[in-house]
C-alpha cells in the first residue's frame, strides 16, 4: 500500500519528502490536508462579465524536434492574444512517454522543461505518464515539473484514497478555476504492472464528479472554485476530421459517451485526450438546457485547443463561451522570450541526441508505415489522412512482428512474432532530412528513426502458449476490459510476422469471430503448445490482451528498439510488404468440398499502410503438391477495404489440397483446404 492519500489540491512539490515506492510494505493511508484556499479578490462589481481563456494540449508525447519553437509560438501568440492574467495552459496528459528519440533519450527531461518554459499549470495523467512506473513520475518527474500532475481517479490499491492531487486552483480574471483531472480507467492495462504495484485506477466520472462537489460545497477548508474545467487523458474513438459527430460518438458507448452524459453540470468545459482524435463539440449539458465545450486537440502540439468562458465575476456562472482547435503556425517568432527559452532547451536536446541518432542503421526502398485512415488509393497507392489508425493492419506492425520472430534465435526458435499497434510510435519514411543531418539522404533509416518506431524500452519476451490460448489471444483484438466493458479502442489489430494467416467474422458471436488460423500452412492445433515473439507488455497482458498471461513467459533481456536495429541491419535494404496476414471473410467454410460449388465473400483484402495498392482481382487456385488448376479470378472492389465475392467449384475426384486465394498485386493470401468429395 502507499504511504498517503491526497484529499485534494496540488502542492508543489508532490512528494518530495516520501522516499517509499510502491513496493514498500504496507502502511497506514494518511490524509494531506489541501492546500490553504486561495486568499479572495477583492469583490468585482456587480455583474461584471470577464472572458476566461483555457489553452490545452494532449497527448504532445514528446515531440522535440523541428516544430517544437512553432508550437511555442502558437502558445505564447495566443497567450498574448488573450492576455497573460486571463489565461491557463493547461494539458490533458501523456506530455511524455512515446516520445521522440531527442526526448525520449534523455528520460523526456527535454519535454518537461519546455512544457515549464510555456507555463502550463497542470495536467492530467496520461496512461504514458506511468511508462517508467508510478515512483518514476512521483519522483523524477515531479521534481523537473514546475507544473503539478492530477489524478483524481488514481488510488492506493484497495481504497478511494487518491494517490496523486486531484485538483489544482487557480486566480485568473478575478474568479477562481479549479482543474480537476483523471486518466483513462485502461492504464492497468496499458502500461507495465511492475511500475504500478499498489495502485489501481478508478472510473475516470465518478473521480471528476466527486471532486466537482467538493469543490462547490461552500465550504472553503476543502477548497472552492468558481468555473470548474475537467481534464480527462480518455476521448472519442473518432474526430471531426474523420466525419465523427458527437451523437454518433456518445452511441458508440462506452467510456467517452459517460464522459458527455455523466461528468456533472457542475463542470463549465471539459478537455479530452488519449485517442489522439480532433474535435470541438458542443455537449449538451444533463439535466439542464444548456451545452458545454468539449474538446480534444489531436496529438503532438499540431493543434492548440482553446475555450474561452464568459464569466460572470459576482455569480461564477459561464453565461457563454467560444471554442477551437488552433493550428501551429509555419514559423517560429523568437521575439516572445519563452520562445528563445523553448528554442535553447530543444537545440542543446538535439545536439546531444545527434551524436548517436544520426547514425544510419540501415536501408529502405520505399516508405514503411502504419495504417492511415482518411486517405485514398491512386496511382502512388495509398496517399493522404492519418496515422496510427490502430484497427487497421499495417506493414509497419507486421515487419515489426517479423523481427520479433527472426530475432531471438540465441533464446528461442518461435513460431510466430505478434506486437501491438500502440506500440508503433513514428513511421519509416523513404524521404531524407539532410537539413541537420547529411547522412539522412533519401532511403537512409538513422538511429533516431529506427528508435522512434519502437521508443518504450520494451523487452522480448518468448511466451508459450497452447493453440486454444493463441487462439483466444487473437479473439481479444475484439477489445474488452477484465470487467467486460468495451474501451475506447474497441479493436486492435495485432501486427502479425508474414507466416501467419488469420481469417475473421465480425459478425459472429464474442469468443468465435478468429474462423481460422494457419502457421507456415498448417491449421492451428488446440492442444499443440506454440512459441510466440512478442513485447513484455503484451507478454504481460498489456492492451487487455489477457490470454497472453495463460502461458510460460521467459524474459530474454533484450531491448525491442535493439532487437529492431539489428533486424533492419541485417536485411538491409528492407521493402515493405503489402500482403494482409488477416482478412474478414463471410461464408467461408471450414473447408471446400470436391465437387461442390461454394459461395463467400472475402474483405479487408488491402492495407492502408502509405504506398499500398488497391486489389483489383483475386485469384483462385487449386494446390495439391505439385498439382495446380485454376478455379477463376474475381474482381475485388473498392468497398469494405478491398472486397470480393467468390463462387467456385473443386474439381469432383480431388482427395485433399488446398486452394488458394491470392489478391493482386498485394499477395494478400487466404488459403483453404480441401476435403475429398461428399
């Protein structure tokens, strides 16, 4: 157990004088009294209305590199904009973690100064703010934050006492603000539980609701606020960019609809993050007639979010406000101090991290990446939208998932390699950056961009599971928590190593949607023990992957980002394969019968990885040894990823075999046996 609770608001430093982690032995909660109330204004005049500007990031993980004095500028251009004294900044968490190689090498120091150089009050937690474990961010963190760190929801194991501040108070435009912040209920599952012993995460509403009543009780000893601003590190599944409404969203369910429909009219705007969405929506508020800002601003500082709230200085009441996602302006303007400050703390970050990033490690003859969402296919393949579209496979996931298998034959001779899409933090681009670093030519992978795809410090694990629990473990890319709840991502695609063949019915019941499974061409056996590449984090169960921890785990020690250099080094230079290794099927029948025709449908035929080609036909052939026949080709269409209906007929007299569907040109194969005739 931990050794204190904390009753409300953010004191700086948070825990300075602690000196117990999580692992200590189990001690008696004591309460931290809050912090004394911020003393009162003089009283306004009557009915004075004041706008009250909220600057917000989320989800910045990190990002030091050639627009960080560009997002500064933004910052400090709109702070001026508003004026200073009617102003917070204010984040929605993950500012660290996932971060790039001029943060992330040296433990996102980098980041968290520069965050102080702009003057952000508070922030959430993100789920990545626990990346290095609980005692990390109580200690080294906070002690290089100027700003405090909320977590409303974040509790001694076993109790509703909260270890981390739950709110923050703040005078600005002669009212009192009082921010409470909470993380998404899913950390457990989203980071190492090594790093969060002793601590467990509560429903994110409740947390926020609880404080929200505290802190408009009329009762100053427990802290008092005028406007209330929730920071909630949980949003939408989809933005507006995407098309997404906020009435589809809240349909959806799930932890983003309570977030709109439950966090209590006693809150004046809420900010969102973790699903790196972009939106501003207008949310009706429960109970009442009125709406209320709710805004997530994307990810990586390329938008500031910004709602401005007309205050009523006598009452406290918002009577109205405005809001927007502000982008980052084309250029840095060194004339605002802060900036100069941002630009000195990322140069030195820069510098530094060069002399081992800017090393090349190996080859690409084209771009390798994640799946996109929002883009199109055209003559270059597909072009355009969004990264990190994490329902979606991707050729960046599945080189990712050949390296795990193929690199650790000094521990283990795996059968396959899985990874996770989160973990998939930056792409492979074909295109060089010889402005800071000659050697980036056109083609070259450095160091940085090597360890940019892979930035948590994993280790390989080797797990060992049945066919029935492998199985189980690709039925759970059908997301749900350990209590049955469906998250906000509510499918991850895992990246699978190219000898693995998948096919799924979404349509089909929880627990029965993986229809078949092939490894190096052979069915998966239930009662066959497998060896499994993979990221401790998943080894673990991380990303409710739960199935992976019915199995023997074996820690080999080595570094993914590691294990990933060596790969791309020694298959230098590497293509991208476009070929899915899962696919979506309808009607598929466990096998063909000679001599019967058949009818299905197969969709999700094409990635959307940058680059990849739209399938134009799938091909049917008849394989029995050296034996071919062709059964027919067939159109794939543009609908449902890459679709095509097939009817074919296994020549009467055929005693086993397999035919295989193969799409053009990505290579995308489903292979399906052949039973003798009925």
């Amino acid at each position: 157990m931990l050794s204190r609770s904390w009753s409300g608001r953010a004191t700086r430093p948070l825990a300075a004088s602690l000196g117990l982690g999580l692992a200590a032995a189990a001690l008696s909660v004591t309460t931290v009294a809050p912090a004394q109330a911020v003393p009162s204004a003089p009283a306004p005049r009557a009915d004075k209305v004041v706008d009250l500007t909220l600057l917000n990031i989320n989800d910045f993980h990190g990002r030091i590199d050639a627009n960080t004095t560009k997002f500064a500028t933004t910052v400090e251009g709109l702070k001026a904009a508003n004026g200073p004294k009617r102003t917070l900044f204010l984040s929605a968490g993950d500012n660290i973690g996932a971060s790039l190689f001029a943060s992330s090498q040296f433990k996102d120091r980098p980041t968290l100064k520069v965050l102080d150089a702009l003057g952000l009050k508070t922030s959430s937690v993100g789920n990545h703010e626990f990346d290095r474990g609980f005692d990390d961010l109580d200690g080294r963190v906070d002690d290089v934050a100027d700003f405090s760190y909320l977590g409303a929801n974040v509790y001694a194991e076993g109790t509703r006492s909260p270890v981390l501040p739950a709110y923050d108070t703040f005078r600005r435009a002669g009212v009192t603000v009082g921010v409470i912040g909470a993380v998404t209920e899913e950390t457990a599952s989203l980071v190492s539980p090594a790093g969060i012993e002793g601590i467990e995460f509560g429903d994110p509403v409740a947390a926020v609701n609880r404080v929200a009543r505290q802190l408009s009780d009329g009762r100053p000893g427990n802290g008092e606020a005028d406007v209330l601003v929730a920071e909630f590190h949980e949003g939408a599944g989809e933005g507006a960019p995407a098309g997404a409404t906020l009435e589809e969203e809240v349909a959806e369910g799930g932890a983003f609809a309570r977030i709109v429909t439950r966090t209590t009219p006693k809150v004046d705007a809420i900010f969102t993050g973790h699903t790196h969405k972009q939106y501003a929506w207008d949310a009706p508020v429960p109970g009442t007639e009125r709406t209320r800002p709710v805004l997530q601003t994307g990810s990586y500082g390329e938008n500031i979010g910004r709602i401005t709230l007309s205050v009523n200085q006598r009452t406290g009441r918002v009577k109205a406000y405005t809001q927007e996602n502000v982008a980052r302006v084309a250029e840095a303007d060194l004339s605002y101090p802060a900036v100069v400050k941002v630009q000195q703390i990322t140069n030195r970050a820069l510098r530094l991290a060069a002399e081992v990033g800017n090393q090349p490690v190996a080859e690409i003859t084209d771009d390798i990446t994640t799946a996109f969402s929002g883009g199109s296919y055209g003559p270059d393949g597909y072009t355009g939208g969004t990264r990190d579209a994490r329902a979606e496979e991707s050729a960046l996931g599945d080189l990712v998932a050949n390296a795990l298998r193929d690199g650790v034959q000094d521990f283990a001779e795996p059968d396959l390699g899985l990874t996770n899409p989160g973990g998939l933090r930056a792409e492979l681009l074909f295109a060089g950056d010889t402005t800071s670093n000659p050697a980036n030519t056109d083609g070259v992978v450095t160091f940085a961009e090597a360890n940019a795809v892979l930035p948590f410090n994993n280790t390989v694990a080797i797990v060992r599971l049945t066919g029935a629990d492998l199985k189980q473990v690709l039925e759970q890319q059908y997301q749900t928590n350990a209590d049955g709840s469906v998250p906000s991502r509510p499918y991850l695609q895992l990246g699978m190593s190219d000898n693995v063949q998948v096919t799924t019915d979404p349509t089909a019941p929880a627990g029965s949607r993986i229809t078949s499974v092939l490894i190096d061409g052979e069915p998966l056996d239930p009662a066959r023990t497998y060896t499994i590449s993979t990221l401790s984090f998943l080894a673990t169960g991380g990303d409710n992957f739960r199935a992976f921890t019915n199995g023997t785990f074996t820690d080999t020690g080595l570094l993914d980002a590691e294990l990933w250099r060596d790969y791309l080094a020694g298959n230098d230079p590497v293509s991208p394969d476009f070929a899915r290794q899962q696919v979506t099927e309808s009607g598929l029948p466990d096998a063909l019968v000679a001599g019967e025709e058949a009818s299905f449908t197969l969709s999700k035929l094409n990635l959307t990885s940058l680059g990849s080609p739209a399938n134009t036909e799938l091909t049917a052939t008849y394989v029995d040894g050296s034996t071919t026949s062709p059964l027919g080709t067939f159109p794939i269409t543009t609908v449902d990823g890459g679709s095509a209906t097939v009817t074919l007929t296994v020549p009467a007299g055929s005693s086993g075999g397999v035919v295989e569907l193969v799409a053009a040109p990505s290579g995308t194969t489903v292979t399906v046996p052949v039973s003798g005739t009925r």
